[in-house]
C-alpha cells in the first residue's frame, strides 16, 4: 500500500527545535510518520540560515510590502503572507521543491496559509487543507509590537494579522487548536468549522550520565531554579517583569539556570543589566543538547513559567509538569494545562512579588520528591504521544477510512 | 549563652566617631558597661577567613576614648583563634555591614551554628533614591538588605519610616518570612564643650548683625542645600525681610559630590554674596559655638532614615525648621517647624516666620520641653530586643547546612550543630563526605542517612559506612542499616540508613568530632539528595530505640533487603515508622 502524503508549511525548521513552534512542528510531523504517512516539510523561512534544506525557500526580500506594514521587524512572518498575496512570492517555487502531490497540507500558523492555497489550486487540486494554530495569532502580534513601537503601529499590525489569521480559519477544511479558549475563537469566526484541539506536550526528560555530569559542572551541586526559553520576545519580556528589579527570589546560596536563547536576549536586555540584582548567581548554559536538557529538568529544584503574553498553550508549561519538579508558573503559562494549576506544589503566581515570593519559598524547602499527579490521572496527557492523538481522526476524516 | 557585637566599624575608624559608626560605638560600649552579667563580647570580620575573631574589650573602649579625645588609637588585641559559635549564641551586627560583604558567609555560619541574628537598618535611601548615591550602591545595598532580612531574626530600624521602607521593600521583592523588625531610638549628641574658651572664632566677622540660621550637614545633593539658597534668595528678591533683618547662612559639613555648580551659584550670585558661608572643617568647641549662638537651624533634606541634625539642635536648646518628608517628623515631633522641602518659598515663609517669633520664648519652650534621648536608653532598648530574640529562639535548634559537595569535599571544616542536612548530587563509585559536629559528652545520639538517587540499577554492590573521628583517631566505626525502599515504576531509589547503637562520646572525647561518610560501589552512582541527621537522644527513648532496631533487622532480613514501594507503607510494621524520615515515609 502506498503511503499517503502530509505536506507541512511553516516559517520555521521544525528539524530545529529551537523554539516551541518548531517543537510542536517536528512532533507533529514524527506522530504522522509514526501513524504511516509520509511527511514532507517545506515552506518559506522568516529568518536567514546557513544550512538551507532543499524543500524550504530561503527568506525573500520584505521590501515590497514594507510600506504596507510600515517596519518588517516582529512582522517577518505575516510579510510572507502579503509577499504572496501581492504575488512576489509563487506558488511554483514551492512545486520545484516538492516532488510529490500530498494528500493533506497542513499549514502551520497563518503566515503560509495563502502559499499553500495557490499551491493546492495550481499543482495539487485534490489536497485538503489543515490549519494548524498554535495561538491567537493577531493578539500576540499586538502585544509584542507595542512594546517596540507603540499602541498605533501595533494596532495596524494586528489589523493585518487578524486578516491573514481569519482568511485561513475560514478557508481551511479542518482546523487544529490548542487550547479550548483558541477553539472558541475559531469558532467565532466560522462557527461551521471542525476544529480538533492538539494542546502542546512534552516528552518525559531522559537525562543521562553525561547530561547530569554537566549541570553538576554548572551549578556545583547547588540549588537552582530553571527557566527555560527561546529568546521569543514575551519570554524575555515575561521574565524581567516577573523577576525583574529588586528581587529576594534568589538570596542565599541558589542559583538561577537560564537555558535557551531566551540567555543570550536576557543578558543583552539593558533592564536586566541595570535593575536585577543577583546577575552573579545566573548561569546562562545557552542552548543545550537534549539529555542536558532533561538533566537540568530533572535535577532543577524548581521550574520557572513567568508568561505574560500569548494565546494558545506553553509547551515548555507541559515539560515542566513532566518533570515532577516544583513549579512558579503565571496563570497565562497555565493555559490548557488548569487542572494541574491546585497541585501542591505547582504554584501560580500573577504578580511579580507573588512571583518572587514563591521562588524564595520554594528554595526555602528541602529537596522534594518528584510529584505524584496520580489522582488527577497522571502525566500521560502532557505527552506528545496523547496531545497528538486526534490527528489521526483529523487525518481519517480528510483522507477517508482507508488508515 | 553568649551575645556577640559586631565592631568591626568602629574597631577600624581612626577619627571620632560619626553616623553610623557613633551608634556601633555607643550601643556597643553601653551594653558592655551596664550589662557585664549578659556577657556581651565585641568581636571583628575576618575578611580573608571569612569568620569572627574577638577582639579584646578593655582595648576596644579605651580605643574609643582616645578617638572621642582626638588622641591616637593602640593597636587592637584580636584573638588567633576564630570564634566556634553555639546555637545558643546571638551576633548583634549593627555597623557598616553592607560594606564588609559577608551576608552570604553570615548566613552559612547561621545555617550551620543556628545562632541568633540581630542586624540593623538606618536607611534605604540608595535602593529609593540612586540618584543621591555615588556609583551603583543601590544593587549592592539591596542585595544586602534581601540577604541579611532572610536570616536574621530581629532588624533593628532607627525610625518607624525606615522600618516602613525595609518593609515595604522586602515584602515587594518577595522575601517569603520577613524578620520581626523594631525601632530603637537614637541617642542625642551633645557637644559638652565649654565655649568660654571660643572669644574670637575666625568667621565671627563674617557674620551679620542680625545673627545666623546654622545648617549643619555634609553638603550634597539629598541635603537640599539649594533650597536653602533659593530660600535666602527669594527673601532677599522679594524683599520678604528688610535688609538689616536678612541673617546670615552658615553651612557646616564636609563637601561631598554632585555639589560644584550650586556652590559655584553660591559663589557667583551677587544676590546671595556674603551672606552664605561654608564651614568645613569645624572643631567641636567650634560647633558647639555655632550652636549656642545661632538663632535657629534648618534642615532641608530630601529624604532622611533619623534626622540627626534635628535633635541636636533640639538638644542645643535651639528651634529647628526642617523637612516634613520621611522620619524628620518622627525626629522633630511637635518640637519642630517644617516645611515642604520641594518648595523653596515654603522655606523662606517659614523662616521669615520663625524670625517674627519671639525666639527667646521658642528657646524656653524646647530647653524645659524637649528631652534629650540617652545613648543608655538606646542601648537598653537594644538588650530587650536581644533578649526577646533569644527568649523566643526553639529548644530545640537545627542548624541546616544545604550546601553542595564539592565545597564539603573542599573545605573539610564544615560545621553541623547537633543536626546536619546535605543535599547535593554525587558522582563516581567512591565519594566521601566529611561534616564536622558539635556533640555533648554523655548524651546519646540516634544517627540516620536518608538517600535519594536515580538509577536504582547501578545499586549492586553499594557500601555505606559511616566513621567517627576524634583529633585524627578514629572513635567509632558505626554500622549502617539499611532500608531500600525502590520505585519499580521511574527506577529512582531511597535509601534509609540508621545505626544500630545510639552514638555516644565520652567525656574524653566531648565536642567536636568528624564524621565520614564513605559511599563505595561497583559502578557510579548518582545521589540526588543525601541527608544526614544526627539527634540527641534522651535516656528513656535508648531502650526503645534499640527495641525497634532489632524489630527492623528483622523486618529487612524478611523482606530481603528490598521492599517496592507498592507495599511499603502496608506492610511496614508501625512501630518502625518513625525510623524512616518523613519524606521517605511519604513514599
């Protein structure tokens, strides 16, 4: 039997996984090869890069629509989506790099969603199309924008965003959400709309030797609290405002783990450098390999999720509850995950001193046993493996009964 | 049950005493003279050493007095020895600290000795107000202020504003248990100088007929010496006063920074021109001349922790106008004039003002109303708080150490009180952890290890032992029981070891030993969590004890050493429960 063929569009690598979006991607796209389809990843990139793969096209010139978004900067991605509507970006050069005609294109947040329709339209007339949000994408937008250039210029872009957003809620055939407040919005817009919801999920740390040899060599046996992050702008900008400044959060012998690229953003931040006050007990590892990764997980005495922005849910929310470690977390970075938010040591914090207080706390405690979630059914539903399984339902409604 | 001062401040000054250093000074020779059966011993930061030495407390005060008399100090006589706290004992630190740079290694000794810990606030103006600081103090004083509030059981603050402050700061940057704070008044300084000497001082004639408004403070930015000079110079514009009225302003203090364009001002306005004058270097007898012979004084300031100045002025018998901001009120009280120190006109109105007055009266009036605060009754305020703290300090104390190994491995000179807890991960198939404690001759100890680790699988072959030492002789080998308790499940593993004899050293052999810890096995090991308790025993329990031990070698040789953690708590016999530390029996 021939596989059937999943085309997915984003702005990103998902072979990265350097970020939540190219995470979710690249678990999406192992599930399905896991259920028997064969998978293509392609799309247009939003940001430079050496190591090019053939199926993506490299990152076009913005200048075109400039004007229309006024500054490419933070608008990177839905450039692409006007690039191709004002037709500087052809559906053909996307063919060139495809070989095969997929049955399903799964187009991963809006910014391709116009590419994939004059793709499927010319080159691939039978293909349904699945639009994958992984958040509220024009409220987001706003909110990053402002914070650079003001109310004015954040509402035009949220103007353009929700445009390329509702355009490809309506004209999908299956939309995917991840959390039951994205679902309700979709709705909004279409109520006719199938909509799944895929929330975000982790996989289970699996440090090894090597991993916990070098966080022992980072922090020397101490006890740290972990954040772990892109260099996204609502992870830094959540950081510093529920961190930020004075802080008690890190007194005494503890330390503070900064992985991801959300370090480098922090410690170039000049509020950062002027107001926090314990930047000698921060450790910046930078990215990580995966079993360091889960070693600094694993062996962290607490797991930072100071989110303020953002629809859609935190996958790195559930890693942290993966882990069984303590958890500070923001109600934002809660979302799709509220059931765990009354644990016991989960601890919900929404103002930066309740923030820092509960860090203090935490480190004020001995060290703890992993968490037992076992009365709200365990941590099987934070894994991918779970978050994932109504693609296969997706995937059968779209492609008919023959998987 | 011993009461340590803190004075290093003043154990380095070489002029008299200041600030902050006259208040180290004055409570620490109070509580030392009045107090002899509180055995109050003064002691200094050994920076390189990282801990205490005592410093010899007949040579400490007369070092005071010949800085009080302006003659030279003698070299102080500090102890070779560090100081071995107990954790009965209490460190009362109320100096110069944030510059001494040791909160971390105060709050190490805390944790390990369990002493008490009383410190002290008189501001927070640099975390308030960076703008009237040199530099970037105010991450430094502010992390000193969080760290020192995190282990301290008592701050002593110097006004209820600045305990307002303190408070309001620790409680907004999450500081989880804020320490019980209090306020202690600050003694009043007067200058007992007989001014009869004083018959020509070399500025007299530079002062007007109509006599002087006295402002005494070091002349910088947060001082406000600028309203001062707008306030003259709008009486004078505005012709508030009549010229022969206009007195004469004298500011008295050391030039500090951010000042040279005012004083420029000052120099060049032909408005203001000789009728300011700035004195830098005044003697006592000087001052105290000022004092007695001015009409009143102001006190401008932006912000303040006390208020100084006010009292003294107070004290000297002479009405004071100062800012209404921050403690002044608190130092002022009804005695005072004040004024809005954002508003210059508010200055020159309440100066025209008290000029309208009769000041003879006003003298009258703060001479039989106002009484002067005693150093005494600082330093017993201070003993009270010092006796709460200790009063109210558990019987029962546990000095925590949660420190990591490497540094145990490294130093070997840690310090558990009469119980320890380790927490850190170790590597490799041999570690060894040496703790050092403090024991009672002839009290028994009960001894239990918990361990947590990863890998359950690399266990085979693991030896445990424990070893005692005394002054480099082995005093004990102590046997280890074992209790495993495995998560089939995530494959982590506990490990509850306890020994079968309660420990007991010989009054030969009382005080401090060493304990090794040795972990040997056939592949690495990775501990996540190690915990070692040592608790006293009390003679009833010794029989009960040894009862239950022998109930739990029978209970693991039944079970095979290993038990899962599905039936654990089921078939643990009751009376072996309370072997196990709580969060193993949590499990």
């Amino acid at each position: 039997m021939t596989m059937e063929t999943v085309l997915t569009l984003s702005s990103y690598l998902p072979a990265t996984r350097s970020h939540g979006g190219e995470i979710r991607l690249a678990e999406i796209s192992d599930y399905l090869c896991n259920s028997e389809y064969e998978v293509i990843n392609a799309g247009v990139l939003s940001y430079e890069t050496d190591k090019l793969p053939t199926t993506f096209i490299k990152k076009p010139d913005f200048n075109p629509v400039t004007n229309i978004v006024g500054n490419s900067f933070l608008m990177e991605d839905a450039c692409i989506s006007l690039l191709t509507s004002a037709g500087h970006l052809q559906a053909a050069a996307l063919q060139e790099r495809i070989k095969t005609t997929p049955k399903v294109i799964h187009i991963e947040q809006p910014w391709l969603f116009e590419l994939g329709i004059r793709y499927r339209d010319q080159f691939s007339p039978g293909s349904k199309i699945v639009y994958g949000s992984a958040n509220i994408e024009h409220k987001l937008k706003q909110s990053i924008v402002e914070q650079y250039f003001g109310r004015e210029h954040a509402a035009r872009c949220a103007t353009i965003v929700k445009e390329i957003e509702e355009d490809a809620i309506r004209r999908s055939d299956i939309c995917i959400a991840v959390t039951e407040e994205d679902k309700h919005y979709i709705l909004s817009v279409d109520k006719t709309k199938s909509v799944y919801i895929c929330p975000n999920a982790s996989n289970a740390p699996k440090p090894n030797e090597r991993g916990f040899h070098r966080v022992h060599q980072l922090t020397k046996g101490k006890k740290y609290a972990l954040f772990v992050g892109s260099g996204h702008p609502p992870n830094v900008e959540g950081f510093l405002h529920f961190l930020g400044g004075h802080s008690a959060a890190f007194s005494g012998d503890v330390l503070l783990v900064i992985a991801g690229s959300a370090g480098n953003a922090i410690k170039n931040n000049h509020n950062y450098n002027d107001k926090f006050i314990f930047k000698h007990k921060v450790i910046f590892p930078g990215f990580v390999d995966q079993p360091t990764l889960d070693a600094l997980i694993k062996m962290a005495h607490q797991i930072l999720l100071p989110i303020r922005q953002g629809g859609g849910s935190n996958l790195k929310t559930a890693e942290a509850l993966l882990s069984q470690r303590s958890i500070v977390a923001s109600s934002c970075a809660m979302r799709g995950f509220e059931k765990f938010a009354n644990e016991a040591r989960v601890t919900i914090a929404d103002t930066p001193t309740i923030f820092k207080r509960s860090v203090a706390a935490n480190f004020l405690e001995t060290c703890m046993p992993p968490i037992d979630y076992k009365e709200i059914g365990g941590t099987e539903c934070l894994t991918w493996k779970h978050s994932l399984s109504p693609l296969n339902k997706v995937l059968k409604d779209l492609t008919g009964p023959s998987k | 049950m011993t009461t340590y001062i803190n004075v290093t401040t003043s154990s380095n000054w070489a002029r008299p005493p200041v600030g902050i250093v006259r208040v180290e000074v004055e409570i620490a020779k109070h509580l030392i003279a009045f107090y002899p059966a509180e055995q109050f011993i003064p002691c200094v930061w050994d920076g390189n050493a990282k801990k205490f030495r005592i410093i010899d407390t007949a040579r400490y005060l007369v070092n005071l007095k010949s800085l009080e008399l302006g003659l030279p100090k003698k070299e102080p006589r500090i102890s070779k020895d560090f100081i071995e706290f107990w954790p009965s004992d209490t460190l009362l630190s109320i100096g110069l600290d944030w510059d001494l740079g040791f909160v971390d290694d105060i709050s190490l000794i805390k944790k390990t000795r369990g002493i008490n810990l009383v410190g002290c606030c008189y501001d927070i103006i640099p975390v308030l107000y960076p703008q009237y600081c040199v530099g970037d103090v105010a991450s430094y004083f502010a992390q000193y202020f969080i760290g020192i509030a995190a282990i301290a059981d008592h701050i002593l603050c110097i006004s209820h504003s600045s305990m307002r402050d303190l408070y309001e700061f620790l409680e907004e940057a999450g500081l989880p248990n804020i320490p019980p704070m209090s306020v202690f008044r600050l003694g009043d300084t007067v200058i007992n100088t007989d001014t009869r000497e004083i018959t020509a001082p070399t500025f007299k004639h530079s002062i007007s007929e109509r006599g002087f408004i006295l402002f005494v403070s070091t002349i910088e930015r947060r001082k406000n010496h600028q309203a001062a000079y707008l306030a003259l110079r709008k009486i004078i514009i505005d012709k508030l006063l009549q010229e022969e009225y206009i007195p004469t302003f004298i500011f008295v203090g050391m030039k500090g920074w951010g000042i040279d364009e005012l004083l420029k001002d000052i120099e060049l306005d032909p408005v203001t021109t000789g009728r300011i004058l700035i004195l830098s270097h005044v003697t006592d007898s000087e001052l105290s001349w000022l004092y007695k012979n001015c009409l009143f004084t102001i006190f401008p300031s932006f912000y303040e922790g006390w208020g100084l100045p006010i009292c003294e002025s107070l004290a000297h018998g002479k009405p004071v106008i100062c800012s209404n901001t921050s403690s002044m009120p608190e130092a002022g009280l009804e005695h005072a004039r004040y004024f809005d120190p954002y508003s210059p006109k508010d200055l020159a109105e309440a100066i025209v003002e008290m000029l309208q007055r009769d000041l003879d009266r006003e003298y009258y009036d703060i001479i039989h109303k106002y009484k002067p605060a005693r150093w005494s009754d600082a330093a017993f305020c201070v003993l009270n708080v010092l006796k709460d703290v200790t009063n109210n300090s558990p019987k029962e104390k546990h000095a925590i150490l949660p420190i990591g190994i490497q540094s145990v491995l490294k130093t070997e000179n840690v310090h558990l009180s009469e119980r320890g807890y380790i927490s850190s991960p170790i590597f490799g198939k041999a570690s060894r952890l040496f703790f050092k404690c403090r024991l009672e001759s002839k009290l028994n100890y009960q001894i239990q290890i918990e361990i947590q680790g990863e890998d359950s699988k690399s266990l085979e072959n693991l030896d445990l032992r424990l070893r005692i030492f005394h002054d480099m002789e082995i005093l004990k080998e102590v046997i280890l029981n074992r209790l495993f308790l495995k998560s089939n499940r995530s494959q982590r593993f506990f490990i509850a070891l306890y020994a079968s004899q309660p420990l007991m050293v010989s009054s030969g052999s009382s005080g401090e030993i060493t304990v090794e810890f040795i972990c040997q096995c056939s592949s690495k090991v990775i501990f996540s969590d190690i915990r070692v308790n040592i608790l006293p025993m009390k003679r009833k329990a010794i029989n009960l004890f040894q009862e239950k031990i022998v109930n739990a070698h029978n209970y693991v040789l039944g079970r095979h050493d290993m038990v899962n953690d599905n039936n654990t708590k089921s078939s643990l016999p009751l009376d072996l429960i309370d072997l196990i530390p709580p969060v193993l029996r949590e499990m």
